[in-house]
C-alpha cells in the first residue's frame, strides 16, 4: 500500500510543482533551469521510493540538463542517449525498468537537438515513458506531473503555434 503522506511521496508532489512550472514556459533557457530542479528533486524523490534505475536516469537527466543550458551540440546528445542506453543494459532487471531509461534518451534527443514545438511534442512522449514508469512504481506526484506535463506541453505548443502565426502575419505585412 502507498503511504500518501510519506517524505518521498511529498517530493513526488514538489517535483509535479516544478514540472508545472518548467513545461508552461516559452522560454526554453527557464524551461531547462526549471527542468535542472525538477530532476535533482525527483532523483531524490526514485531513491525513497526503492526506485534505483528511475533514480539513476534522473541523476542523468540533471546532468544532461546542466549541460544543455550552456551547449547544444549533437555530439553531446549522441554521447548522452549512448550513455543512457549502456545504463538501461547494466542496470535494469525487468523490461519495464526501460520505460526511464527510454525517456531519458527521448529527452537527451530533444533537449540538445530542438527548440520550440518540436523540443515540446518530444517531450510529450518522454513524459509519456515516464508516466508508465511512474505508475508501475507507484508515483504519485509522477503521475500527477506527467499527466499534467503532456497537458501543459499541449498548451504551449499552442501558445508558441499562436505566437509563431501572429509573428509570420505580421512580417506579411512588412
């Protein structure tokens, strides 16, 4: 039975918090600083839980985040999803432990690799790996951030849409 009062769970509501914050941002330098706290609080969040592997692939994500404020560059994203998937191999016992590790790489990818819209709709379906992972370890605050992050990001992939629409009417009119 999960305690829903329990220190872990209570981290697992900080990180649904930050992750509310992180996904309704435009701006993808905040978006990445957001995600950085986000990640070091739900790595800590996985540890309580007895969750290793999906503490592990949060550690990695801080530390791809970190980096990713500062370079973007595609060999670092190859040396991140080819780190994550050698950590996946040594580390995970039973198939479902994947569903991190898969959203780790999907959000290596997108976090180096695009901006915008696209950065958001890859993230959707890391969060998606991440909301199964969650589920099957008994998150609470990690089904409530990832149910709420895929809504979020649907909302400012509209909102940036929106914006890109009203900037490209009004160089029309230039």
């Amino acid at each position: 039975m999960v305690d829903i009062f329990s220190f872990a769970q209570l981290l697992g509501l900080l990180s649904f918090i930050l992750g509310i914050a992180a996904f309704y941002q435009k701006n993808d330098k905040r978006l990445k600083i957001l995600m950085l706290a986000l990640n070091i609080n739900h790595m800590f969040h996985y540890l309580l839980l007895g969750s290793t592997v999906s503490a592990l692939s949060s550690w990695l994500s801080a530390m791809r985040t970190t980096t990713a404020i500062f370079i973007r560059n595609g060999y670092i994203a190859f040396a991140f999803v080819c780190t994550s998937l050698l950590f996946g191999i040594l580390t995970t016992d039973y198939m479902w432990q994947l569903f991190p590790i898969i959203g780790t790489v999907i959000g290596s990818y997108a976090i180096f690799m695009l901006d915008g819209i696209k950065m958001c709709c890859w993230f959707f379906i890391g969060a998606t790996c991440w909301l199964i992972n969650n589920i099957l370890i008994g998150s609470i605050g990690g089904v409530l951030l990832e149910i709420t992050a895929m809504s979020v990001n649907i909302i400012t992939i509209i909102r940036l849409h929106k914006d890109d629409r009203i900037l490209n009417k009004n160089l029309e009119l230039k």
